[in-house]
C-alpha cells in the first residue's frame, strides 16, 4: 500500500468510529433545536411605581398598572390628571386594535350570519365609544364633572352593547370587550380623583 493510501484508510477508520456519535439517538431530539416550552411573551416596559397609588383606588388595579406601563414613562411626574391622561391615552389604543380585530373577523369566511352581523354591530359601537370618550375628555379638560362621568358610562355602556349583539351565538370579541369595559371604568375613577 502507498503512503497516500494509509492516510486515507486511517481517516475512513477515524470517520466510521465517530459516525455512531453523529446518528439522531445521540443527539436529543434528532439535532433539532429545543422547542420553546410555552408561548412567547412581547416584551413588557416595566411597571413603573408611580402608577400603583392611583391604580390602587380603581376596581380594576392589575388591569390599570398594566395599561399605564405604556405611557407613564413620558411623564416627569404623576399626578391625577396625568394619570387620567394616560389611561384616556391606553383606552383609545385598546379600542383601536380591538377594532382592528373586529375588522379582520367581519372579513372571515368561517363566521355565520349571525356573528357576522354582530361584529358588523360592534365595530359601529367602537366607533360611539370613542366619541364618547372625546366629549368626556373635552368635558374633563373644562371640569364638567357630570358631563364627564356620562360620556365614559357610555363607553362602557358601548362595549356591553356589543356584547348583546351576540345573544344567540359566540362572541369572538367577549374578552376584548371585558378589557374595555375596566379600562372605561378605570379612566372614570382616575378621572373623579382630580375633582376631589
């Protein structure tokens, strides 16, 4: 044999020797990547200690820390009409990809009639609720307190209403309209803080 031919021998014995190491019952999982072992979280601003104080006087605390954490940080400081601010602020984003999602579902084949009809129903009533939340926030900046607290029942008032629409068949949008109706209900009683 030549020299060139024992090299190349002595790197096939070398290769098959470790070839056992390379096959998938060595490696876990076939060489696949571990799999996530939950769904993924966006990442989250972190919650800012300011905000507890106030969120600590709603009926919806957890639901107003986590809308705040959001916004609060363009804030120096914090008081009851900043406060108010962001959760008005929170509110209108909420509303808006809420709707964002109602418009995608209206567009769903796999929706009946009814629910069609019902999604068709809310995405009008998001429309009133932030109406009325523009004539609460024009009726807090003038310090109409009665006005005020009208305007945002009726936002919640909207978000209830579309979940009527769906009486007599799923409601894909329960959840979202549950969030809306604390975040209202929160924006009211940060709001009133001010007029004390």
């Amino acid at each position: 044999m030549r020299p060139a031919g024992n090299a190349l021998l002595l790197l096939l014995a070398i290769s098959s020797a470790l070839l056992p190491l390379a096959s998938p019952h060595a490696v876990p999982d076939g060489g696949r990547p571990p799999r996530p072992t939950g769904p993924r979280k966006p990442h989250l601003p972190p919650v800012d200690p300011r905000v507890i104080p106030f969120c600590n006087q709603t009926d919806h605390p957890k639901v107003c820390i986590n809308s705040a954490r959001f916004y609060s940080h363009k804030y120096p400081a914090l008081n009851a009409t900043n406060m108010f601010d962001i959760m008005i602020h929170a509110l209108r984003d909420r509303v808006g990809v809420v709707k964002a999602r109602a418009h995608a579902l209206s567009k769903s084949q796999t929706w009946n009639k009814n629910v069609l009809d019902g999604i068709g129903d809310c995405l009008a009533f998001y429309d009133e609720a932030l109406d009325d939340v523009n004539e609460g926030v024009r009726a807090f900046a003038t310090r109409d307190q009665g006005t005020f607290e009208t305007r945002l029942s009726s936002v919640i008032t909207m978000f209830s209403t579309c979940d009527d629409a769906f009486m007599e068949s799923l409601n894909p949008l329960a959840k979202q309209n549950g969030r809306l109706m604390n975040m209202a209900s929160n924006c009211i009683a940060i709001g009133q803080l001010s007029f004390k």
